[in-house]
C-alpha cells in the first residue's frame, strides 16, 4: 500500500471534511466516513502485519 502515515492522516482528514461537507448531519458524514476509511484501515493494518512478519520470522519453541 502506498499510502502510509502522514498521507494516510491527511487522506483521512480530507475524506472527513468532503462527508462533513456533503451530508445532511454529522451523523451521516460520520457513518460515510467511516465507510471509507474502515476498509482502507484494514487494508494498510494487513499490509503492516505481512511485513512485520516478513522482518520477524515466526520462532518455533
């Protein structure tokens, strides 16, 4: 994922103020947001635990 850390926050950010813009409550926009931001969030903690586990081999006991 090319997304990461900074970029992610100000994408999050971004795609917040745009819902908070566009709906009709906070409710709205926050549950539109978060329709957004919840896969892409899975998406990048996927992608940081693939690679955790390719710097840390799993041990066998």
């Amino acid at each position: 994922m090319d997304r990461l850390g900074a970029n992610l926050a100000m994408l999050d950010g971004a795609d917040l103020a745009h819902a908070l813009v566009t709906e009709s409550s906070v409710d709205d926009a926050v549950r539109a947001y978060e329709s957004i931001m919840l896969p892409r969030s899975i998406e990048a903690a996927t992608g940081s635990a693939e690679g955790l586990d390719n710097l840390v081999p799993a041990t066998i006991s």
